[in-house]
C-alpha cells in the first residue's frame, strides 16, 4: 500500500463496484476512517479494546482514509444498510383562518 499506482488508489471505478453511489462510498469510507483514527488514539492512550485497528497491511504514513478506501476496495468491509427510520412530520393547523 505504500507504493500507489496513480493520483487515486485505489481506482474510483473499483470502489463504486463494492457500493451503491458516490455517496455511499464517502459516507462509508469516512466512518471507517474515523474507527481507525480513534483506534490509533486508544492506541496511544493505553485502551486497545475499544476499536478495530486497519484490517490491511499499512505504515505509519498512511492516513486513515486511505487505509479505509483499501480496505473497502480489497473486500474486508461490507457495507450493511441502516434499518430506514420513518420521518414523521406533524403540522399544526391553524383553525381561525
């Protein structure tokens, strides 16, 4: 992980086959990151149970969305739809008018 291969690696086009949209992919990916970047913290404070450190091989100089994006690319992470919430929207109705 520490060589890339071009100015974005992984590709877009093989991390858009792992997710539905661009969206998903960003939101997916900047979650992850922020696991990672909390474990390396815990790492540091002494609190190694807390969160789940990166599934592939990387260095120090990796930064936490790239290990994320590797990781989403090489299959170690599924992304599992959030169970839909309904929205309800309650309006008050002005019976004067």
């Amino acid at each position: 992980m520490a060589n890339p291969n071009g100015i974005i690696d992984p590709p877009i086009d093989d991390l858009l086959e792992k997710v539905d949209s661009k969206y998903a992919l960003v939101v997916f990916a900047s979650q992850r990151a922020r696991q990672i970047n909390d474990y390396y913290t815990d790492l540091h404070d002494g609190n190694l149970f807390d969160n789940v450190g990166p599934l592939v091989d990387s260095s120090v100089d990796d930064k936490p969305l790239s290990i994320a994006l590797h990781e989403i690319v090489e299959g170690k992470l599924v992304m599992k739809p959030r169970a839909s919430e309904e929205l309800v929207v309650e309006v008050e109705v002005d019976e004067e008018a």
